[in-house]
C-alpha cells in the first residue's frame, strides 16, 4: 500500500467514501455529478449510473468487501 497520508480521493473511489454516497437519494447523487464522475472520460454518465447501481448493492449488504482498488493487495 503507497503512501495516502494527507492524499485527497474522489469519494466514489473508496469503501467509506461508496459507505456514505450509498445514504444519499438518489436525486442528490445526480446532484453531486451532474455531468458524470471526474475524470472527463466520455462514459461520465453512464459510469454515475453504474455507481449509483453498486451503491444499491451496497446498501443492501451488511458488510462490503475490498476490491484492491486502491491498495493492491488487500
């Protein structure tokens, strides 16, 4: 695992940041990315809409799982 120490991350990309999005109606989530997630990729849209969708899966399970997204390995 890299050094995070004072490293800002989009909250889409981490477990807690996915924990808390995953509260939000979804009518604030498309407020919160009104043009698609950051990054400028033309898929934008569709990826809050993939987002939003794992975030339903989220809330409904207890416990998440790490995907390694951010820290090899784990």
């Amino acid at each position: 695992m890299g050094q995070r120490t004072g490293a800002l991350l989009a909250a889409h990309v981490t477990s807690g940041g996915k924990a808390l999005l995953a509260e939000l109606p979804p009518e604030r989530l498309r407020a919160l990315y009104p043009s698609g997630l950051p990054g400028g990729e033309p898929k934008a849209l569709e990826d809050v809409q993939r987002l939003a969708a794992g975030l339903t899966a989220i809330r409904r399970t207890p416990a998440g799982p790490s995907t390694s997204r951010r820290a090899s390995g784990v």
